[in-house]
C-alpha cells in the first residue's frame, strides 16, 4: 500500500514599490526567500512590541482605557496578564 501526502501552499501577490523592494533586498539573507524575510521581521515585531509590556507604570484607569482600546482592536488577540491588567 502507497499513501501519498501533499502539501498545498497557497500564494499572494503583493505590491510594493521599488525603492521598499531595493531596502528588503539589502536586509534578506541570500539564501532567504521573501516570505522567510517577511515571517523573521513579523516575529522580530511581535517580540519588540510585547517585551515593552510592563514597562510604563500606568494607573488602573489608563490601563483600563489602553485594554478597552486593543480589546476593539481587530487582529491579535493580547493577553491580559501580559498588560498588567487585571480581569
């Protein structure tokens, strides 16, 4: 008995204009693909942008004003604790 797997990727086009094509040329590694430079910027992202938590001494009503704004936010969903904000 043979089974076969097959993985299906699908694809995007995306438009950039050439100068932002010149500067992701210069910062992708030569045996990097395009979408691997994508995904090591995105997680660079979210790990600058959630290692910031907790940095600022905020009052319990500027946090609650921060959550209720990320919680209408479409998109990633972030965690409470993360926020120093309390259930």
């Amino acid at each position: 008995m043979c089974t076969r797997t097959y993985i299906v990727m699908t694809s995007k086009t995306i438009s950039i204009t050439e100068d932002v094509y010149n500067e992701l040329i210069k910062i992708k590694a030569r045996d990097e693909s395009f979408s691997q430079l994508f995904l090591r910027m995105l997680k660079n992202y979210k790990q600058n942008i959630e290692d910031s938590f907790g940095s600022w001494n905020l009052s319990d009503e500027e946090k609650t004003e921060i959550w209720k704004d990320l919680s209408t936010h479409p998109g990633r969903r972030w965690n409470k604790q993360k926020l120093g904000v309390s259930k």
